[in-house]
C-alpha cells in the first residue's frame, strides 16, 4: 500500500498532517510497522492518542477500543523520536528491560511481535478499527482522545530545565554532569544507551557515555563554563570588547557572550539545519561586479557561484604559480590581496554571503556549498572573474536594510570582507522581523537540546552574571511554540531583543564547602532543581555489593569503612557539607583494579599519596588548622599506649613554659604548658602512613587492643625462664 493510499484509507486529517510532517524513512518505517502489527493481529484497533490539531506529542495505539469508549485498552503504543520510532509494550507483556524498542529496521519488530504473539492475541480481537473510523463516529462530540492515558508507554522522565548538583567536594558533581547533559540533549540514546545490555560492566557504559558525550560536544551543542568572582555580564551575555581592525586601529564592538551565543544556536537550530550552515557560520559581504543589476551578478545567481575578478592571479589553490601570475598578484594593492586571500581560503562551507546593492542594503542571500574553484576561462565576457564558490543563493530578489544591524555602519567598497558586528542569529531575527522566508526544506518540528554546564556555580556573583536574564530561565518564561508567558528582554549594549530557548538546559554545579546554600541569592534557589550529591559509600564496592578491600601484608583494609568512618567524625566536628568524597578514593580503586601485578601494594600507595596530598591540606583548611579535630577525625587521640604510638598520624607534645622559656618568663597570666603538634614524617618507612594496620585503626579500635595485647605477651617472661632466673639470683646471693 502506497503512503498516499494508506493515509487516505486509515488515517483521520490531524493524524495525516502529523505523518506528513515527518522523514520519508519515518513514514516508511510507521506504515511497515502498522502492516506488521495488523499482519500478526489481524482484527486489532489502531487508534490515535493526543489528537488535537498542531500536538506534536501525537501517538498510535493497538489493541482494543470501541467508537464509544473514551479509554481503550492498548497493548502496543508506537511514538516518534526524532529520527526514528520508538515502540512501548504494556507492562507485564515481557520483561521490563526489553518492553521499549528503538525502532530502527522493521525487522526489530518482528521479532518482539514473534515473541509476543500468543499471548497477546486474545488481547487484540477488536474490530479492526483505525483512527479515520473514530473520526468519523466522534465528530459531533467531544470526546477527548487525550483523555487516554498511557498506559504502556516506559517515558523517558524529562530533565529539569535549570538543575544544580551539590554536595561537599569529590562526590562527583562534575562527574555526572557529563550524564545529566547526555540525557538532556539525547534523551532517546542515553535511555538506549542505558537498556543494551551488552554493556553490562560500568566502564564500557562510561566509555559509550563519553562518546556521545564528546560527539555532543563537537557538534557544539554541549558547551562548559565555569565561574569565579571575577566573571561577568559581559562574558555570560554581551558586552563591549576592544578589538583591533584591519588598520591596526581600536574599535569597541559589542560581542555575545557564551550564554546569549548557546541560546541563539538553541533558538535557531532548526533554521541552521534546514540551511546546512556549519555550528558557528560566519557572515561575508560581497560585491558581484559592482552593486547594479548586471549580466555577472545574473549568471551567478542562475548557475548557483559566487565570483570575484583578479583572475590573473593564477589558482589560488596552488602552492606554486607561474612568476607572471606571482608578479600580478603583488602589484595589487593590500587590500585587493586581501580580498582575494579572503574569498579564496577564509570563506568555508556552510558560511551566510551577503551580496550587497548599496551601501546599506542586499539583494541576495546565500549558503556555500563547497571549497573555492579556479576557473581558466572565467565568466561570460569577463575572463577575469575566474575566482569562484559554488553558492546556493536562498533569495536573490530582496532590497533589505542591514544598516541598523550592521551598527549603523556603511557597507564598504572592498569586494569582500566579514560583517561580524551580527551574527546569523541577529540576521535571522531580522529577516522574521520583515517576513522574509528562506523557502527551506522542512524539518522535524523538535528542535536538538543545547546544554550549558556552569561549573563552581556558587563562586560567582550570580546577580552581576545573569542580570535581568534570571527571570527568563524560568521555564514559564523560555520562548517555545506552545509557551503563552514567553518573555522578551533588550538587552542594554546591543539594544536587540533577547529569549531564552525552551530547548536550552542548564546544569549548575556547586561545592557546598565552598559557600552554604543557605547562602545562595534566593531568586536563583527558586529557578533551579537542586539535586543533593553526597558521598556514597557504595561506589566502593564491587558489583556484588561486597566493600574493595586492600590486602597488604594479611591486612584487609576496607576502603568503603574508612570513608564513612572519617566522615561520620567530620559531621559531628564540622557539618555533613564539609565531609570527604567518594571521589578522593577512586584512584586507588582505579590502581587496585588495574589488573597490574602486585596491584594492592600499587593501589596502597597511592592511597596513601592521597592522605598526605589531598585529605590532610583538606582538613586543615576545614579546621582552621585546630589539629587537635583532625585528629580525632583520623583517631589519634585513641592511640595512647607506646605500643600504639607507631599508628599515630599527628604527634602531639606537650611542654611547660618554663621548660620552653626558661623560668621568670612573665607568662603567669596566660597557661603554664603548651601542646604542639607535627605531623609523622611521610617519607618514614616505619611511620603510620606506611602502616596498613595504622589506617585500619581509624575506624577498628580492636587493632589498636591486640596490638597492646600482643606487646604485653611479648614482656612476659615464660615460666623456665622464671625458675632460671630465681636459681641465678639464690646462688648470686650464698
């Protein structure tokens, strides 16, 4: 059955417009799987679900449902992504993990319609009904389709819109925003991603999360941040840059910051997908011969190219020209050369040209298709205009005005040169403002997600940095088709009115020990999900749920019990935002785990490179250097026998004034002794930090009891010895 049939048999007019709007591989794909579906059940209903004019939540269902039924009963709902189809079977059907498919080829189908069959088919004896047919027998009601729940469709849970992840430091914030972004940009592959279970171990996951990670960010639509008291306005959003011209001069130039450049790649990603222009377009101005009609400008716009004189330089292209050309070339004047460096190696496909008819407006608009082509025999009459680009001009009858968004600036007699005082987003703004449509091809109505990562969050002034675009992050607030409460602002140095996308996601992160939530500006609290991350033992334990032990020397020392040990002492000395993460501890899972020979012993020592490196400065800086806490949080003040002194990490030594000063020192006043304290020298082999046994004391008091035990069995002397020892003494006395 053709397209145009099956949709003039089966379908009602929202659901025809809805299959219209999509791929050619979409709409082959929907009608093979609705063929198949009825190929396996034969009387089963076909219904719409969201059936409303302009939803593009738009869905298809299978199962049973009368024309007087509000609720049907479906067992197979089939949506559409962005590139493909997604099928959902109803709960209990198969198994949880395998009941959403990714529909891709048809013959996925089939085989979850091959396992499915026999108990599903008493499920889906209806009347073969299909949406046209509850079109027809509704059409004087108002029976609601969107009623319909879904019952059997796995959602993929929306990302927050603005979210921040806290927590004290080194519990992965940074970490996981590579997963947050992942899954607000390409919500659909991080949920396949999630589900295949050939990637059954956690590092071949991270290894696929990070591929599309990174393939997310060369495609710009991941881009990081990070802020510090020094940030500003002017670097988030727009501001006034000195920058030096062509002549050597300075210029200020108002430039968009890396927040009001990711909404306006968000805002018009469609546009610049349609267009084929590349992730960061840069716009030309040029002159074909001259800015009057002629026959040159004519042929180029007829013959899709785009073409400058000078031809007597020779091809550019080449690394060597003959010297005639050669002598051509450097008897222009600079900026001639200029020009023709510019058109022949600066102009990339994917670029906007701009062609001029006067000093302050253009005639034609177009995308370049391809790399720059010399031709010898030049155009018509003119054999000097042999410099070309192949050009795909979108419109070539305008009269537009860009002299207001070129700054109020003149465009120049120089042939070529970048307008870079706009950008695309600003020229598309003002080609919507006139009502001048491109004619591009369609394109899905979902737009691709952009993701600002905004690391260290709170160490910026968020009320400087955000300024009045605090509001529009709002979710109410983002510009998109189906938001009423859309809000607009003009911005302060380029006057241009400004959105926020509804397909922007922002992701915060924010080290509690740096600044207290409490303390966060409460207009940016309101805006943003905070999703709490703290340490979590479990990500030292292996797959069965059993702790990572280290064995040196017979000594298992649990890692997982270390931290929370440590940590439970740090939140009664200080509070739970300033205890240690996870994190700290992954390096020696990292060297434990590494397959290595005598990978304990590595996976000790780097342990202990991180105490001396990381948690000790830490804990000083936590507790103002009181040492006295840190070392009750490693437990030191439990080791107070000598045979326990060899597991102290921080000496302590308490002394007298008068044995420091001497006496009539003149300090009455103050206290008579002075505790200090010095930490164990860690390049002492025999020293706690080389112990096994000393770190297992810090959170097993027993190890420090049988050491003692063991220290005082060794003292006593046995009973042979005794008797020995008493003989000598009675004939030493006679």
């Amino acid at each position: 059955m053709e397209f145009e049939e099956f949709l003039t048999i089966c379908m009602d007019d929202n659901s025809k417009t809805f299959l219209l709007s999509k791929s050619d591989q979409q709409k082959k794909l929907f009608v093979d799987s609705f063929n198949l579906i009825r190929e396996y059940f034969p009387q089963c209903d076909c219904y719409a679900i969201n059936n409303e004019k302009g939803n593009y939540n738009h869905a298809f269902r299978f199962g049973i449902k009368t024309s007087e039924e509000i609720d049907g009963t479906p067992q197979i709902t089939i949506k559409f992504t962005k590139e493909a189809l997604r099928v959902s079977l109803k709960k209990g059907v198969v198994k949880e993990e395998n009941r959403v498919l990714n529909l891709v080829t048809i013959d996925q189908l089939r085989s979850i319609l091959d396992s499915i069959k026999s108990k599903l088919r008493h499920k889906m004896e209806g009347s073969k009904n299909t949406p046209i047919n509850y079109f027809k027998s509704e059409k004087g009601s108002d029976m609601a389709m969107t009623n319909d729940t879904d019952k059997c469709a796995n959602e993929i849970q929306p990302s927050p819109l603005n979210q921040i992840l806290y927590g004290p430091p080194g519990t992965g914030k940074t970490y996981h925003t590579i997963e947050a972004s992942v899954r607000a940009a390409e919500p659909e592959k991080y949920e396949a991603l999630k589900r295949n279970l050939a990637l059954s171990t956690a590092k071949s996951q991270r290894e696929e999360l990070i591929k599309l990670y990174k393939s997310l960010v060369d495609d710009d639509r991941i881009r990081f941040v990070t802020f510090h008291q020094s940030y500003g306005y002017e670097e988030f959003v727009e501001g006034l840059r000195a920058l030096t011209n062509e002549e050597k001069q300075i210029e200020y130039k108002v430039l968009p910051g890396v927040f009001k450049k990711i909404s306006d790649d968000a805002a018009n990603t469609n546009i610049k997908k349609s267009l084929e222009l590349n992730a960061n377009p840069r716009i030309w101005k040029i002159s074909i011969d001259g800015v009057k009609p002629g026959a040159i400008k004519s042929y180029c716009f007829e013959n899709k190219v785009a073409a400058i004189g000078w031809g007597h330089t020779g091809d550019m292209a080449q690394d060597e020209r003959s010297p005639e050309e050669n002598a051509y070339f450097e008897g222009l004047t600079s900026q001639n050369k200029n020009t023709i460096t510019q058109f022949c190696s600066a102009i990339n496909e994917g670029d906007l040209l701009l062609c001029i008819s006067s000093a302050k407006t253009i005639q034609a608009v177009g995308v370049v298709k391809g790399d720059y082509e010399y031709k010898e025999q030049g155009i018509l009459d003119r054999n000097d205009f042999r410099h070309t680009l192949p050009v795909e001009w979108l419109k070539t009858d305008l009269d537009l005005d860009i002299h207001s968004l070129n700054d109020n600036t003149n465009l120049v007699q120089k042939t070529v040169y970048e307008l870079d005082r706009f950008t695309e987003a600003d020229f598309f703004q003002l080609m919507e403002k006139n009502e001048i449509s491109f004619g591009q091809k369609p394109v899905p109505e979902t737009k691709d997600n952009y993701v600002l990562i905004i690391d260290e969050i709170n160490r910026g002034n968020i009320s400087k940095i955000f300024g009045e675009l605090i509001t529009l992050i709002e979710p109410t607030k983002r510009a998109g088709k189906d938001n009423l409460e859309t809000l607009k602002v003009t911005l302060p140095h380029s006057g241009n009115p400004f959105s926020v996308p509804d397909n922007l996601y922002i992701i915060g992160t924010m080290n509690t020990a740096d600044r207290s939530l409490a303390m966060m500006d409460t207009a940016l609290r309101r805006r943003f999900d905070f999703i709490e991350m703290m340490p979590d033992c479990r990500v030292l334990n292996d797959e069965s749920g059993m702790p990572y032990c280290l064995d040196i020397d017979g000594v298992k020392l649990n890692l997982s019990k270390l931290l929370l040990t440590m940590n439970e002492r740090i939140e009664v000395l200080y509070d739970r935002e300033h205890t240690l993460g996870h994190a700290f501890f992954m390096p020696v899972l990292d060297a434990l785990n590494s397959g290595e020979e005598n990978s304990d012993v590595k996976a000790f020592s780097e342990l202990q490179r991180i105490f001396k490196n990381k948690i000790i400065p830490l804990l000083e800086e936590y507790f103002f250097e009181d040492w006295n806490k840190i070392r009750l949080v490693l437990g030191d003040n439990r080791k107070k026998t000598d045979a326990q002194s060899q597991f102290v990490f921080i000496q302590q030594h308490t002394a007298s004034y008068n044995d420091i000063f001497g006496e009539e020192h003149g300090l009455e006043t103050y206290d008579d002794k002075k505790t200090t304290y010095k930490l164990t020298d860690f390049n002492d082999e025999s020293g706690a930090w080389h112990q096994a046994l000393a770190y297992q004391a810090i959170y097993d008091a027993s190890v420090l009891e049988k050491q003692d035990k063991s220290a005082n069995s060794d003292k006593e002397p046995n009973l042979a010895e005794q008797t020995v020892t008493g003989i000598e003494s009675e004939t030493s006395n006679s």
